[in-house]
C-alpha cells in the first residue's frame, strides 16, 4: 500500500465523486418524496417512518459524507482510518439495533436482507477496510469502495421500496363512476 493517502485515493476520485453524487441525488428525491407523502407521514405511522425511511436517509447520508471525506486532499491513513472506524463501528450498532425491530415484523426476506442484512454487513466492511487502512494493509481502499457500494445499493432499493409503499397509502382524490 502506498504510504500517502492521497496518492492512493487518487485513483478513486471519481469513483467516489460518482457515488456520492448518486446519493446526494437520491437524498433529494427522498425528502421531495417525505413532502409529496406528508399526508401518510403521521405521528401514529412515526413507528414505520424511523424503522424504514430514517435508515435510508442515514444509509446515503453515510455514502455522501463517507465519499466527501474520501476526497479529502489532506488525510493521511491514520486520520482516515480513525473517521471511517468510528463511522463504520456507529452504523453497524445502529443497524444492528434496527435489524433488532425489524426482526419483530412479518417482513418478506427480501426486506430483511436489504433494510437490515445488507446494511449490517456494509458497515462492518468499512469497520475492517478502516482497520486494514490504519495497518496499512493492501485491499482496504478496494473493501471501502464495496462498502460504499454496497451501502448506495440498499438506500437505492429501500429508498423505491418506501416511494413504492407510499404511493399504495397515500390516496388521491375519488371520481364518481360515470
């Protein structure tokens, strides 16, 4: 691994100019999405809107902060190692305690793996690509970036499997047959 940080992250600039762009994007579309579905967005629905929709927005808000602090100039290993470890160590508890809840519900697998399984095991990847990043051990850049990956793709699919949801429960205005 190269001793600089920045001439190794070099190589993942717009790697990670891509994907976090992708998740500004959708974290926009998200909130446009939260204001259009106001209507279902109730205090008594607040339960679902924290187990679904507040995970997605954490899961791209951590690619867009993760790949803004990937194109700092300035980190050395050490420094990067240190903000992606507590960063990794912080998602995976809490995507550990929002697997817990959902593990309560009568989900399909296909939820379970992408709103917990997925995001779980992303977080974790970037708590180990932070520990071999700080021992400077090759491959950690490469264990990042499909953490990163990994991570967008769950907020992608969560975030159309919650504008799907929405879409079914909000209901528009009646017209009378004929």
């Amino acid at each position: 691994m190269s001793p600089s940080s920045i001439d190794a992250l070099q190589g993942w600039h717009e790697f990670y100019e891509l994907i976090g762009s992708a998740a500004a994007a959708l974290l926009g579309a998200m909130f446009v999405v939260a204001s259009i579905g106001s209507g279902f967005l109730t205090q008594d629905r607040a339960g679902e809107v924290r187990l679904f929709l507040t995970p997605t927005v954490v899961q791209l808000s951590t690619v867009l902060f993760g790949c803004a602090l990937a194109l700092v100039p300035s980190l050395g290993w050490k420094s990067l190692s240190v903000m992606f470890g507590l960063g990794g160590m912080s998602g995976f508890v809490y995507s550990l305690i929002v697997g817990t809840n959902i593990r309560r519900r009568e989900l399909e697998l296909s939820d379970r793996l992408w709103y917990a399984g997925a995001p779980i095991a992303a977080y974790l990847l970037i708590t180990v690509a932070a520990c071999m990043a700080w021992n400077l051990i090759a491959g950690s850049l490469e264990v990042l970036a499909g953490a990163m990956a990994l991570l967008l793709a769950a907020g992608i699919r969560n975030a159309w499997d919650g504008l799907i949801f929405l879409v079914g429960q909000v209901k528009g205005p009646t017209v009378p047959p004929g």
